[in-house]
C-alpha cells in the first residue's frame, strides 16, 4: 500500500460521489482509482484480503453479486474471491479507502471523521 490517501470504486457510484465530496470539501487530498476505467489487478486484491476478510471486501448486497450462479456463491476463499473479483470489479465494495496503511470499506460521514481527525 500507499503512504497517499488512495480512494478506489466506480466513478458513478453514488456512494462513491458522496464519499469523494466529503474528502474535498474537508480538504483531505486523495487520489482516485476508478475500477471500470483502470481495472484492478491480483497483487493488489490479495493485499486487500490480507487487512480485511473476502466477505467484507466483496458486496454482497449489490446486484452483481446476486446475478452470480450459486455455484460461484459457494465454496469461497480467497483465491476463488480474487477471481470473482477480477472477472467482476463491481463485486469489490465501495469506495475502499487506503489511508495510513489501513483498509477502510464503505462511506460513513461519522466514520471518515474518525479516520481523518
């Protein structure tokens, strides 16, 4: 990871918009990495996993992950998460925040004020 406060998803994620927002109108300088125009590679997904669980990392909750066949709902590890996710980028919930050599998943104003303060 970076000592620069990265911020990674897709640029028209409402979540994400809201998220990128916060961090400019706090001042708080980041770097933007967008899935769907910069794709994501393994090395980086494994580190991921490495701070956080598969079940977190990946969304669970969004239609990606539901238009998956059950059988690639089953029998997860961190290898076949990779694969899912670098197969469908959208699954990687968002925005993942890298600030400090931490993970931080999903945006929270309460929570980025934890992390920034």
């Amino acid at each position: 990871m970076t000592d620069k406060t990265m911020v990674y998803g897709i640029k028209a994620c409402d979540t994400m918009k809201k998220a990128m927002t916060w961090l400019t109108n706090e001042g708080v300088a980041f770097e933007f990495h967008d899935y769907k125009k910069q794709g994501i590679d393994a090395k980086k997904l494994e580190q991921w996993l490495e701070a956080v669980p598969w079940d977190e990392l990946i969304n669970r909750r969004g239609t990606t992950w539901r238009k998956l066949s059950d059988e690639d709902k089953q029998d997860i590890d961190n290898g076949k998460a990779i694969a899912l996710m670098l197969a469908n980028q959208s699954l990687i919930k968002r925005p993942l925040l890298e600030y400090q050599g931490k993970v931080h998943l999903g945006f929270k104003p309460d929570n980025y004020t934890t992390i920034f303060s």
